[in-house]
C-alpha cells in the first residue's frame, strides 16, 4: 500500500498475502502514515507478515496480532527507528514459526508486546497463551481469537493499562464504543464497556446486567423498551420489545462480543 499521509481509522486488514514485503501494509521511504483503532490479523509475507515499514508512521490504539513472516517480522518489519506506536498489542505473531512480533525498532509506549520489547517504555511483557492461571503471567484474554474476535474480556491485562494524554484516542473504537471510560483507556482497537450498577438506572436511563452474561440478560428502563442485540459483525439477531423490564433468554447465544442497543443507546455486553 503506497499511500502518502494515509489515515487509517476503524479499519481492519485480515487474511492478505505478500510476496515479498508486508501482508497487509507497506509503507515506503519519505511516507507518513496514521493508523488509529486498526486491527491487522492472519496477513502473511516473506518480511513483515503484517506490515512493513520503511517510512514513519503513528499508530495508536492498533491490534498486530496472529501474523506470520516466512522469514522475520512476524508482525512488523521496521527499516527505520522514528514511528511512534502507542497503546497497542503485538501478540501471535510468528516468523519461521517461531514466536516473533517485532523485527527493528521504533518509539514503542504504553504498548502490550509478547515476549516483551527492549527499547520501549511501559510495555507489558504479554504471556504466548491467550489465556491461564500463570502466577506471574501477562494474559491478553481476548474473546476468542482463534474467531477473529479479538476484543478484551474485563479480566484482560490489556484493560486500563493505556495513555489516554495521547491526541487522537477521545474518538470511539473500532465498533464504535466510547474510547475513554472511567478516565481510563485500554490497549488495543477494541474497548472493554464495563456496565454500570443497577442503582445507577435514574442517571444512566437505563440499567442492563450481568456482564459476561449467561442464560439470560436484564434491562431496566422506566416506561417503554425498545431493544436488538447485534453480533460483532453488525447482524441483528434479536429484537424485542417490553415495558419497565425486560428479561431476555440468551441460552442460545454463542460466546463472544455483541451490542445490545436500548432505544437509540448502545452496549456491549460478553458471553
């Protein structure tokens, strides 16, 4: 991709091939490029699996996970040291079929980067497995990566370990999802949505719990009920409507992320 000043915003770069240089990305010398809320997975090439970077670029907020070089730069491939990446996870990455996320350096903060990175500030060492019960591992816990659902469940070390100070990250996420909760932001392109407490309805407008749910979802409103459910593709799969409460079966929904949207307002809760 030959793109000066290129913006990326909310976007996704999944199951691409190069040949040679960047299986998704590539960015050339004297190019300047800003990705922000970007998620690049399963792109494969010889040098960079999911990008590869001879210009200068700022990333913020981004997700290189579950890429693969031939040789190295399972996730990245940098020819130069000026980029700044922030807020962002590198994990599953592989080059030769060994673990390797990053091939060069850059300005990496505020970042969550298996194995660890030498030259940057506040990186979290992330752990080779998803998830687990290692006493002194860093676990991603994404949803279910092997689906593609890489958004963050509230145990996630990734969860209120970013830099909100950073310009740019006050926009919604990847699926549209308040950025900053709480004065806190995540690493990553997706934003855990913690719900809020049942004695919080009259501020609010409305209350919906558990999250994770389970067997059945909640929602309280005064007076009319209007909702749908969608899964992280966008698809609506459930409407319904009642009066005050609303209690929903949701037995038969698949474990993953969806949006639960309650008379204009959307959620996202987890199962």
């Amino acid at each position: 991709c030959d793109m000066m000043g290129a913006q990326l915003l909310n976007c996704r770069f999944s199951n691409n091939t190069a040949l040679t240089k960047g299986g998704a990305y590539y960015v050339y010398s004297n190019r300047e490029s800003k990705m922000v809320n970007t998620i690049f997975d399963n792109n494969t090439a010889k040098l960079g699996g999911a990008m590869y970077n001879k210009g200068n670029i700022t990333m913020i907020n981004c997700d290189v996970v579950d890429n693969q070089a031939v040789e190295e730069g399972g996730g990245m491939y940098n020819e130069t040291r000026y980029s700044k990446i922030s807020n962002s996870v590198f994990w599953g990455n592989v080059a030769d079929n060994v673990p390797n996320q990053i091939m060069g350096t850059s300005k990496f903060n505020y970042c969550a980067i298996q194995g660890g990175f030498e030259n940057g500030t506040n990186i979290i060492d992330l752990a080779r497995d998803n998830d687990g019960d290692g006493e002194n591992e860093k676990y991603p816990r994404f949803i279910n990566p092997d689906a593609g659902n890489y958004g963050l469940n509230q145990y996630s070390v990734c969860v209120d370990a970013g830099d909100k100070t950073i310009t740019g990250v006050t926009g919604p996420d990847l699926l549209g999802n308040q950025r900053v909760m709480n004065g806190q932001i995540d690493l990553g392109a997706i934003e855990y949505q913690a719900i809020t407490a049942v004695e919080d309805v009259e501020e609010e407008q409305f209350v919906m719990y558990p999250n994770p749910i389970d067997n059945q979802l909640i929602i309280i409103k005064n007076g009319n009920i209007s909702m749908e459910i969608y899964n992280y593709l966008g698809q609506r799969i459930i409407s319904a409507e009642a009066q005050d409460e609303m209690v929903l079966n949701t037995s038969g929904l698949e474990k993953g992320v969806y949006f639960v949207k309650v008379n204009g307002v959307t959620r996202k809760v987890v199962k």
